[in-house]
C-alpha cells in the first residue's frame, strides 16, 4: 500500500504480546495504513544487562519512525533497573501525557455514568526533574522547576486537543495560593494562552478543591491540564474512578515523538492463557491514528469496539452477570470488534475524530527577555548551636559590600528579627542578605559574603541569588 505510516511497535511482556497482537490485527483490519517496525524492550533485555530495558537499536527505529506503540512491560525484582517510561518520556521529550477518561455506563460499573473526562499531565519538570539534595543531618530537599517553555508546550497542546476533539472547556488545577511563583507562572501561562481560544470555555481551580470536584462531580469537567505531580495522582484517580482502569489508554506527546501505551501493567499471572483485555493498548492505537493523520481509521475502530462493548461481549475483567451476555478471551474479542468495524453504538455516544495533522503546536517565540537585578542573596547555614537571636545576633556582625542580613527563616517561618520562642527550628537556615537601597549589589559580593560567613565559623550549604525582573522579584517574600 502506498504511503503507509511507519510505527515502531514493541510487544513487551507478559499480557503484552497477546493484548498487541489483538490490537494490530483490529487496526489493520480497519484499514490502518501502517508499516510495523518491531523492537524488543522490558524484562528479557534487562536481564541481558541493558539498564534501561531497551535494546539499542531500539533507538535507531524511534528517530526513524517518530511514532511508538508499547505495549506494558516488567520490570524485574530488585534495584538498579532504571524506569524505560521515563528514560522514553525524557529521552524523547515527552512533555504532554493524555489520559482520556471514560465512563460507560450501563455496560461497565461506575459511580458516575457520565463521566468523559481528558486529563493532560505535564510529563517532563515539576518535581520530576530528579534533583534532590540532603543538606543537613535533619533536612533533605527536592527541587520544583517549573519552566515556562514548559508550561507554554503542555498548556497549548491540551488547548489543541480540546479544539480538535470538539471539548468544549479547558480546566487547570494549580497550587498557587502557596507556590505563587512556580504555579503561578502556570496560571499566567494559562490565562495567556486561553485568551487565544475564545472559542473554548476556560478555568482555574486550586488543586486541592478541584481534586475534591473531579472526584465527586467528574461530568463538570472535559480537559484538564496541570503540573506533573498533581497529573500523576489524579491523572489514575480519574481512570479508577470512571470504573475503567483496564479500558484507558494513554498518549505521550513531544515536539518530534509520540509513545502511545495501556495504562495498565503486565499482569504476568494473566499472561498466555488469552484471558487479558486488549482494550486500553487498542483505545492508546486510537489516539495513534489519530495523530498520525488517519482519524477514520480510528473511528471506525473506536465506534466498532464501543459497539461490542454494548453488546456485552466483554473479558473477564469487565464481565458481570446480568449486564454482559458473553464472556471472551483476548482473540475472541478482537474477532468481535472485527466484525463490528462500520457499525456505530446505539446506547453510548459515537465518537468523531479530526485529525491531530491540524494541531497548532508550541513553536518557539522569541520574547524579549527580562531585564535581571541581582539585589540580595538568601545564605542556607547549617547550623544547631543555639536559638535563632543568637543565630542573628552573630550573622548581623558579618557583611559584604552592600550586603546586610535582613531576616531569617526556618522551613520557610521568620525566627529573626521578632520570631516566636514557640516556633520548632531544624538545622537548616535560611538567612536573606539584601543590598542597602540605592546600592547595586554585585557578584563578587556574594562570593565576598560566603568567605566572611565561613570565616566567622558557619556551615553555608547553598546560596540562591536574589534578582528583580524588570524591577519585579523573582523570589518570595518572607512573612511575619
Ligand atoms: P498490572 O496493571 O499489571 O495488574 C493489576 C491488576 O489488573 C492485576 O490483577 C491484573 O491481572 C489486572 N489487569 C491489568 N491489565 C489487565 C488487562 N489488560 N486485562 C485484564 N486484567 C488486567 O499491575 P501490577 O500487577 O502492579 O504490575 C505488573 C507488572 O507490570 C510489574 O512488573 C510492573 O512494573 C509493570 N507495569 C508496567 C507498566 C508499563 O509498562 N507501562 C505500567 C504499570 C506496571
């Protein structure tokens, strides 16, 4: 056949060949124009000594292709086995997850039978960028970046796919009552970048109460799109709570890749005896065609597979006495979608898919940068030799150029000046020096600064510089 895609394909382990074989054979049967290339990644190349599980010319096939279909791997007992989902997602950059999440009632046991919800978790920063540090006996940190190409890329894509999917409004979940800079340059990013869909209906809800909705009241949401962490916990919230866990695929997306998987594991006790579910890897080979420019294909394949899931041919994992009428192994169900293909669902809503080739992705911008300040310098100590007067007592006699201790914090709590006697103190200070007004503070002066702490016989573990970005501060500001 002329033009076909090609797709990097790996059959991973457990279920795994099984649930891929079943989900190829119903795409192509569907008329999926497609060109397999097949890798060998999990448990297998592992063992044969490869950290990160993938065999490498395993690469090779992925720069060609651009296009992943993975079926769920093992990772094998014992450490030293890197994660290959995250050596992929960051490898291949990675930066959007989407998670669809569906209820369908009456054919599979839900609370919220109305429930049709698109998660979009930024996959690459936030916590997850894995750089964490112990700094004194007592305190150990980890280090939230949040970017803002970052923010723009994953933000703009669930705008995209809203447009695209025909959703109708786009939520984001932050935390920036308390993060007012990282997630809060996340909102701003947000309301920036909704104002360019008027089209689509926007919101904002802080993390903790919109989990709560989302949990109760999931039919009030369609796309929502949020940092990492808080993407990964409701991002499975959101698949359990639908009463589908087995069903939901996923997408990974980047600027030049796409990995599309399951969101389920192995199941190695499920393995080889074709009782496993191919569904979450088919509805992931959905969203694959899809984006690689063949939506009739996928809604031929969506619509056929609802059809026999309203028909009540359903696996083990789905079956319930009185609502299913046969129960299947893996290659009698993908018979049954087969022969489904061209019919629509008469019970559950048909689905209708653009193509994703019409997706205006993030495209670098040059933007005027920021005029930078440097105005103080927050000095971390670790320190347990008294209490925090005695701490600011000595620290106010040491300067440097303009440099003067203004304030101290423990676990981000002001213990100098005028601190509380009650407040609980840890081993780890954070003491801000800033510039006196009028005065520009320098480099050198920070350096200045350190050797003076040090000779007055403190312990200093890291510094973080103190700018003004055209004339507004990048740093938070101490209160009490
Ligand atoms: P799992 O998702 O494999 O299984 C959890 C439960 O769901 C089991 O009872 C299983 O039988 C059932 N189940 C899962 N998928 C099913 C399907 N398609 N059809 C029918 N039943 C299904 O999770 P686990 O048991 O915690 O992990 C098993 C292995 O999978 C581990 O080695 C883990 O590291 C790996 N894993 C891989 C991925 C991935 O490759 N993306 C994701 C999660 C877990």
């Amino acid at each position: 056949m002329a033009g076909r895609v090609p797709i990097t394909v790996a059959y991973g382990d457990g279920i795994g060949p099984e649930i891929m074989e079943a989900t190829l054979r119903i795409i192509q049967a569907a008329g999926a124009n497609i060109e397999i290339e097949t890798i060998e990644i999990g448990e297998k190349v592992y063992l044969r000594g490869v950290e990160t599980g993938m065999e490498p010319g395993a690469w090779d096939s992925l720069r060609r292709t651009k296009v992943f279909l993975k079926a769920p791997i093992t990772t094998p007992q014992g450490g030293g086995y890197k994660s290959l989902n995250v050596t992929v997602r960051k490898a291949l950059g990675l930066y959007a997850n989407v998670r669809p999440c569906v209820s369908y009632h009456p054919f599979v046991r839900t609370k919220h039978p109305n429930m049709d919800v698109v998660i979009v978790r930024e996959n690459e920063e936030d916590l997850y960028a894995g750089i964490e540090h112990r700094q004194t006996d007592q305190v150990y940190q980890c280090l939230k970046l949040i970017t803002r190409p970052g923010s723009e890329k994953v933000i703009r894509y669930a705008f995209e796919y809203a447009r695209v999917h025909n959703r109708k409004k786009v939520t984001c979940f932050v935390k920036d009552n308390i993060m007012k800079l990282t997630d809060g340059l996340f909102h701003k990013v947000f309301d920036e970048i909704a104002a360019e869909y008027p089209d689509i209906e926007h919101e904002t809800w802080i993390v903790d109460i919109g989990a709560a909705k989302l949990a109760d009241t999931p039919e009030q949401f369609d796309v929502v799109v949020m940092p990492n962490l808080y993407g990964d916990v409701l991002s499975d919230v959101a698949a359990q709570i639908a009463g589908s866990v087995g069903l939901a695929g996923s997408a990974n997306i980047g600027e030049h890749f796409a990995m599309f998987e399951a969101i389920h594991g192995s199941a190695p006790r499920r393995a080889g005896q074709n009782l496993a579910n191919p569904s979450g890897l088919l509805l992931a080979a959905v969203m694959m065609l899809v984006h690689i420019g063949q939506p009739d294909v996928a809604m031929r394949v969506h619509n056929a597979w609802l059809k026999t899931i309203e028909d009540g041919i359903h696996t083990y994992d789905i079956f319930k006495e009185g609502v299913s009428r046969q129960k299947v192994g893996t290659r009698e169900f993908a018979d049954a979608v087969i022969d489904r293909l061209g019919e629509q669902p008469q019970v559950l809503k048909p689905v209708s898919y653009g193509t994703s080739e019409s997706l205006s992705l993030w495209r670098k911008k040059d933007r005027p940068k920021a005029e930078k300040r440097l105005v103080g310098v927050d000095v971390f100590l670790d320190w347990d030799k008294g209490s925090p007067n005695d701490l600011g007592n000595s620290l106010s006699q040491v300067s440097a150029g303009p440099l003067q201790l203004r304030v101290i914090t423990n676990r981000g709590v002001k213990v100098w000046p005028d601190g509380l006697p009650e407040t609980f103190c840890t081993d780890h200070w954070r003491c801000r020096f800033l510039g006196r007004e009028g005065e520009d503070v320098q480099p050198a002066h920070v350096v200045q600064l350190l050797e003076r702490v040090i000779q007055a016989g403190f312990d200093p573990i890291k510094t973080e510089n103190l700018y003004l970005f055209d004339g507004v501060p990048g740093f938070s500001a101490v209160h009490g």
